[in-house]
C-alpha cells in the first residue's frame, strides 16, 4: 500500500482556502463602537462599506479615531476572499519540522522567501511573515468554526527587527467573538492586552447594534 504524500503547496493551500471570507455580495455595515483603553470610554461609530473601505463617525479624539480605524480596517482586510493565485502565486513551499502539537511547518520560498506558517487540523496555527520591513509572529491558540471556514479565537503577536532579531514593543494577546449578522460572521468584540517592560495596557474594541447595509443596485 503507497501514501501519496501531499505537497506542502497542497497542505498550506487548504488551510488558506478554509479561512472564512466575506462573499463578493457583502453589502458592508454600520455598528456602534464602544473603545475602552484602560481607565478611558469612548463611544462613536463605524462604516465598513461594502468595498470594506472602514469610516470611524462621531469620535472626536484624534488618537481614539485613528486606534478605532486600524482596528475596522483589520477586521475588513482579513475577510476579504482572495484566490490563493492571487496571493501566493510568486511563492513556493516546503515543508519543515513538526511540533509537538502536530503542527506542520511550511518555508516559504521566491518573493517571500523567509516567510514561515504552520498549518494544524486544515489551519494556520503560526505565522511569520515580513510586513513593511518588520518580521511579525502570530500564534493562533484557539478558533471558531463557522462552517464556511474557519474564524481565529485567541492568538497572539510579536514585532521583531529582521536584521538584529530583537523584539520590538511588546507582545500583545488577541480575543476576538463574532455574532451572525444576515449570513455573515461579523467582529463584535476585540480585547487586545500588551505586556510592554512589565507593564498591562488593555484596550477593549465593543461593536454593537451591528445592521447590515442595504446592497447597491446594480
């Protein structure tokens, strides 16, 4: 009896592919935001159109609006369905080692050469990628399946300087729940905890009264 052994392309493109998107009829929404950072309460809103470009209304504090804003763009970047050739087109793959978890790990090769992930049960439990010249690690404890995909729960994440090594800020550690919005899974909590030199700072990202947009007319 032969096993016929699956690619590390293979492997790693399955796991990509099992991530949960939006579909290209997502009309987009409006929620309520409520941004706790520590001992401060900020209240505004946001619009994340349906080309998931992200507005932050209502907020006047120019830091709050912009922390606001990176996060709606970041829950907008990562649902946006994208192929696989699209992405990785100029990259090849190998395998490497296999933790003790049973994670396996995927060298990336070509245009991103240096990037690493691992991929556990068809997902991507780790990555390590160069982002605007900074290495970033991401470790992805637990996940929600959503049964359209797969949706990251808890995980964690470090900058590190690709030439020297050295940690850059500090690490923080995500918690993220989603509702079922219309058929969509849509963010309606973030905590982010930083551990910098010793120290906790928490932020706290409530999206409430999330409604759908209605869709363009064609």
């Amino acid at each position: 009896m032969t096993v016929t052994q699956i690619s590390a392309q293979e492997l790693f493109r399955a796991a990509y592919e099992n991530r949960y998107t939006w579909d290209k009829n997502f009309p987009g929404y409006t929620a309520d935001i409520t941004f706790k950072h520590d001992d401060r309460v900020i209240t505004g809103k946001v619009i994340i159109s349906a080309n998931l470009k992200a507005e932050v209304l209502d907020v006047e504090d120019e830091q709050a609006s912009k922390a606001i804003h990176n996060q709606a763009w970041e829950i907008a970047i990562h649902r946006v369905r994208r192929s696989f050739e699209d992405t990785h087109s100029a990259n090849s793959f190998s395998y490497g080692a296999t933790d003790e978890n049973g994670a396996v790990e995927i060298l990336v090769g070509g245009k991103a050469e240096g990037d690493k992930y691992k991929v556990r049960n068809n997902e991507v439990s780790h990555v390590h990628r160069l982002i605007h010249g900074t290495f970033v690690t991401i470790d992805t404890f637990s996940s929600h399946q959503t049964g359209e995909g797969y949706l990251s729960h808890t995980y964690d994440s470090v900058y590190n300087d690709p030439k020297t090594g050295e940690q850059k800020g500090g690490r923080s550690e995500f918690t993220d729940e989603y509702e079922k919005v219309g058929k969509y899974f849509i963010l309606n909590r973030r905590e982010i905890r930083t551990e910098t030199e010793g120290k906790v700072s928490t932020q706290e990202f409530i999206f409430s009264n999330i409604k759908l947009l209605e869709p363009v007319a064609a």
